[in-house]
C-alpha cells in the first residue's frame, strides 16, 4: 500500500479525523468493488510478468514492481505504458512518495543503499546515486523553484561527504562539492537558480546550475574572517556531529525576501574532573541565530544570539521571530533589524508551562501560543506588540493540541482527546466541562459547528457567533464491535458520523436516521492498506489546507471559517499544490493540471463509505454503503485471499487487484 506523504500513525494523527471518515469510506468503497461478486471490473490485463508489489502513487499513476522492471500501468486500459529495467525487483519497502512532486524514490535490488528519484509521469529516471559514484546518500533536497536536486552522500570507496547537484528534468549531474560543504544542514531555494545553504559553521549563495558561489560568509561575525579554519572544522563536524544534534532552520520573515534568518543548534561539551581524578563529560545545547542580507551576505547583526536552550519551534512574526525552547518553557522573540531579545524583563523570555508546541495567529494581530504540560495542553495568548502575555493564567485541557478554529468569540479548540472553546480575553473556558473524543469529531461551515461527545454519545451544535453548546439529539448513538466514532462529517442529509465498521447519519433535527454495523475482518493486511489509501487521500486536503490557511506549527491545524481564504479554498487549488513551487519545470504543467484535479475531488463529498467486512473468515467481502441510508449499494466477494496484491486510489474511486500471480484487475466506483 502506499508509503506516501507523512503516512506513519504519527503522521496521521495529524490529519483531521473528520476529514478520514470520508477518505475512509471512499477507500473501503474501492476496495469492497474490486474483490468480485457487485461490480465488474473496468478492465481486466493479463500481466506480462508477475507482480511483486505494486502502488498508486501521490498522482493516481499505477506502478508496479516486476522480475522485469519497475513498470508503468495505464490505469484506463491496463496497458503497460513503460518499463525501467534497472529496477527490477525493487524492494517495496524502500519505496517512498517525495512531497508536493510528482516523484518517488526507492532503491534497487541489487544496490539496497542506493537511491533512484523516478518520474511515473514520463517513466524515467531522474536522478540515479550510483550512476552519480554515491555509494551511500544520506539526504536529498528538492529544489523545484529551479528545477534541481540537491543530494548529500558518499562517493564509493571514500568516508568524505560528498554534495551533487543534478539537473531534475534530465537527471544530468551538474556540479559536486566536497570539503567545506560536507556537512549541510539546511536548504532553502529562492528560485531564478539562486540556493541557500548552511553547514556547521557557513553560510552561503550558490547558483544552482552552476555551483558558483555569490557569496559565502561563516555564520559568526567575529569568526568570519577564518575560512580555512571554518573549513576544517567543517570536515572534523561531519564526523562527529548529526544531524539531530546540529539542526537548523532558515527563515524568511513575511513580507520581507532581502533577509533571511538561520536558527541552529549547538552542542556544547565540557569535561570535569573530580578530587579523585575521574572524569565526566557533560553536553549541553544552545540555539544560536544570525540574520543575512540575502543578495550580499552580509551580516544584519553585530554578533550571533546564542539562547541557553536547545533549538525548539521558531514562528516568523509581523513584530519579531518567535523562539522557543524545546526542553523547557521558554519563549522569545527576536528584532529582526537587530537581534535584540524583546520578550520579558532584560529580554530573558517569558516562561511557557512546558515546551511550545504550536502557534496560531489571532484575528486581532495577537498570537495563541500552545505548550505540552504531561499529559494536558496550556494556552495562552501573546501579544507580540507589547511584549506580554494578555490572559493571567494560561488555560489547561486535557490532550495535545491538535486543532484551532477562530471564531467569533473566541477559539475553537481540539486536543486528541477534549474539545473546547477559549475566551482568548480572559483565558478562561466557555464551557464548565470539555466534550470528549477529540479534534477529528468536530465538524463546522460557516453557520454551524457540530461535535460528537464520546462521554455521553450525542451530538453537540452552536452558531458559530455563539459561546453556548448543547445537544442536538436526545438518543445516545452507540457504535458495536467496542468502536468509538472516529469522524464527523456534514452532508447534504445530516451529520454523518463513523468509525472502521460503523456508520450513523443525524438529521438536521437530531434524530437517528440510520446506525450500521459491519463485523471487522480478521485479515490486518486489507484494514493496514484501507487505513494507508484513505490517509493519502486526506494528505491532498491537510497539505492544502496548511497553505491556504498559513498554519503555522507542524502539530496544530489551523482554520478560520470566516476568512476570504476558507471561501475560495477550491478556487485556489492550484496554490496549495505550488504552482509556483515547481515553476520552471519540464512537468509543471501536467503536474499541476493533474494535481488541481485530484485536489479538486477530495473537495467532493462521495454519497458512500468503503467498508470491509467478514461474516465468517471465508467471507471477506467490500461493501459500498450509501451515506444516505445506510445501506449496501454494491458488494465484492475477496473470499479468502490471505495475501493480496491490490492498492487503492481513493481520489479516483479505482481499485487494483491481482486476481492471479498474472492478472490484474481495475474496479471503478
């Protein structure tokens, strides 16, 4: 099934759950169509080889891992559009969706270590680390402002880091570096061929198709002038540093593209020796901050600000840059002109109950800050103008932060366990008691907010203007086989809610109008792969989002319901997928065109669910259940395939079954 985009638990704990009751049941609908009995298939393909594995990818194209090549499926005939013989035999779990591209990488069989960036749309290889002389790649950047790759490896035979740069439409090597860029840490691409690169002690401009450097200045000031010291230093970092313990972080202030500011953390280690002569090393992290001039490189700052905490989240403010600890509570901010410190007395901070978590913007310019506190979440609200924050008591709920929505009164919020609203004035909670079940039961448009309590099994609704909320049914709605409901979703007959084997729709007055049970499998393999499609599908409507709304923390989403953005979010689809992030490709245009359109249709609420269900252990069967009634519309019969080879593409309602060793299958919903 699909390896794409953040699909680890941990990843989809970040998705809205509201948002995977709909994924999910489309998801379960493909596949219950394509195991026999209800539907006939689109088309049935004898293969001209046996498939190992196959997947669809971020797109909705069909590849396939074969004795002969990695092999590209049309998905409307079945036909086999191009094979890629190097990689035959690729082992599927090497294989990986890359991020807001139209590629995916993986390794070959004969070479586990090595990487290959494939482009499905045309069936070409894109860049190869053994063709490249990199025996072992150990990051790669996507550069697609200026069409390139940036890859970080090592040549064959050579414990020296290695820094190619290679030419995305072709897969042509453009230039490699070694010695004083042999421990990158970060990279940003500014387009017109123009690259920012930091390394343990440099920063610098490259241009991208050339490797030239525009300019190339050490981080520190005061240290700047020591280059070829700097570039052994380099070399001794890249050898006992990682990753983790060196991270940076660099960023652009909204509204201003002429400076840049690197965030980093540094290891700090010293040693002592006690009155009986034993030694002990102690290691600490600081974080430490510069900003540049982009077009010269120059430093905007007298000297480096160094904090005595490891690097946390930085949030680029209208007022300063937002700095947080991440082992403790402290928050800062920074001058951009300057580097003064502007938060709390002598410019010390001011202190979180635990380490920030995320960040959201208010509608009044002020900032909701959130922190982890154990086992519970604590708000409160910044205000960056001031310097201070505006409530006295930072509000508690139980859970990690997950969700904010603005409104009217005051804020929305949903952890993975509580929901509540804030009065961001007072910092104190509109209602006395949170409702259970968490972030994925809430469910709103721009008149309403309804959320399903898991304490007492009904549905809550308010007005969005409101602070009041209250129940909307009277009956409990009990899910069966020891399932709580996971998703809310609004439909054109009621308040859909489900979870894996059940569904049940309210009306809009309350009243229970349907509430289904399917019996769950015993086969994991099939529920592991629904779980993966309809995360994928909801991957397309969470990265879009984030961009549309500016969330602003990798673990909050973000949104405002009355916002002119929230209006237009489908006509400005194209936004969210980057046209402007891949400009000057060679695919742009298929890949935007492609990438708006399946957009576009998680956008569609489907009239069903996929749902996957066994009688007996013989009887696995999908089934599609309308989401209006509740009942089967269509069935397959998987009867007792232990092992399937299938995948999913929720977006496009398919389904992909290998019927035999040598027969695929293709079922349309």
């Amino acid at each position: 099934m699909l390896r794409l985009i953040y699909l680890s638990l941990k990843t989809m704990k970040n998705i809205p759950s509201r948002l995977l009751v709909s994924f999910l049941s489309l998801f379960l609908l493909f596949n219950s169509a394509a195991y026999s009995g209800g539907s006939a298939p689109l088309w049935t393909k004898e293969m001209k080889g046996g498939i190992i594995w196959q997947k669809v990818t971020s797109l909705g194209l069909l590849v396939a891992s074969t004795g002969k090549g990695l092999t590209g499926i049309n998905t409307m005939s079945g036909e086999e559009m191009w094979v890629i013989e190097e990689l035959k035999n690729c082992p599927e779990n090497s294989y990986q969706q890359i991020p807001n591209s139209p590629f995916i990488t993986m390794s070959s069989f004969d070479a586990p270590k090595s990487v290959y960036v494939v482009n499905p749309l045309k069936g070409s290889i894109v860049f190869s680390s053994k063709s490249a002389g990199l025996e072992l790649v150990v990051d790669k950047y996507f550069l697609y402002l200026s069409a390139k790759i940036l890859v970080i490896g090592n040549s064959k035979g050579s414990k020296n880091t290695e820094m190619v740069m290679v030419d995305m439409t072709t897969g042509t090597k453009l230039w490699s570096k070694s010695g004083a860029y042999s421990f990158t840490t970060g990279v940003k691409d500014l387009g017109n061929n123009e690259v920012l690169i930091t390394s343990a002690f440099f920063a610098s401009k490259i241009n991208a198709t050339s490797g030239e450097e525009f300019w190339k200045t050490g981080i520190d000031p005061k240290t700047a002038g020591m280059s070829s010291v700097l570039g052994m230093l380099e070399g001794f970092a890249s050898k006992n540093l990682t990753k983790e313990e060196v991270m940076a972080q660099l960023i652009i202030p909204p509204g201003d593209q002429k400076m840049f500011v690197i965030a980093a953390q540094k290891k700090n280690e010293s040693t002592k020796t006690d009155s009986k002569g034993v030694k002990s090393v102690s290691i600490t992290y600081s974080s430490v901050y510069m900003a540049f001039e982009t077009t010269s490189g120059k430093h905007m700052w007298s000297q480096v600000v160094e904090l005595q905490h490891p690097l946390g989240i930085s949030y680029a403010g209208a007022d300063g840059l937002i700095v947080c600890s991440s082992s403790g509570g402290n928050i800062n901010m920074l001058n951009y002109s300057n580097g003064s410190t502007m938060l709390g007395k002598k410019g010390n901070g001011l202190n979180l109950k635990g380490a920030a978590a995320g960040m959201a913007p208010l509608t009044d310019g002020r900032i909701l800050v959130v922190s982890g506190n154990g086992n519970n979440s604590a708000l409160t609200v910044l205000d960056t103008k001031n310097g201070i924050f505006t409530i006295d008591k930072a509000a508690k709920i139980k859970g990690s932060v997950t969700y904010t929505e603005v409104l009217a009164a005051g804020v929305l919020v949903g952890t993975d366990e509580n929901v509540n609203l804030l009065n961001t004035a007072t910092g104190e909670w509109y209602w006395e008691k949170s409702l259970e079940g968490g972030a994925g039961l809430i469910a709103s448009d721009l008149q309403k907010i309804y959320v399903f309590n898991t304490d007492d099994n009904l549905l809550y609704h308010m007005d969005v203007n409101a602070t009041a909320i209250k129940p909307l049914s009277s009956s409990p709605v009990v899910f069966q086989g020891k399932e709580k409901p996971k998703s809310i979703e609004i439909t054109a007959n009621g308040i859909l809610i489900s979870s894996d084997q059940n569904l049940a729709l309210f009306d809009l007055k309350g009243t229970v109008t349907f509430n289904q049970y399917f019996v769950a499998p015993t086969i994991s393999d099939f529920k592991k792969a629904l779980l993966i499609a309809s995360a994928v599908r909801a991957a397309y409507y969470t990265a879009a989002y984030a961009t549309a709304f500016g969330a602003a923390s990798q673990s909050i989403e973000v949104k405002d319901s009355q916002s002119k953005a929230t209006k237009d979010v489908t006509a400005n689809v194209s936004k969210a997928f980057g046209d402007a992030t891949v400009k000057g490709a060679s695919y742009t245009a298929a890949y935007i065109a492609m990438a708006q359109q399946r957009f576009t249709a998680t956008t569609q609420a489907a009239d069903y669910m996929l749902i996957m269900t066994a009688e007996t252990k013989k009887d696995i069967r999908l089934l599609q259940v309308s989401k209006v009634d509740g009942k089967v519309m269509n069935t397959i019969q998987i009867g007792k395939d232990k092992d399937p080879i299938y995948d999913v593409d929720l977006v496009d309602g398919k389904l992909y079954y290998m019927k035999d060793a040598a027969k695929m299958e293709c079922y349309k919903f």
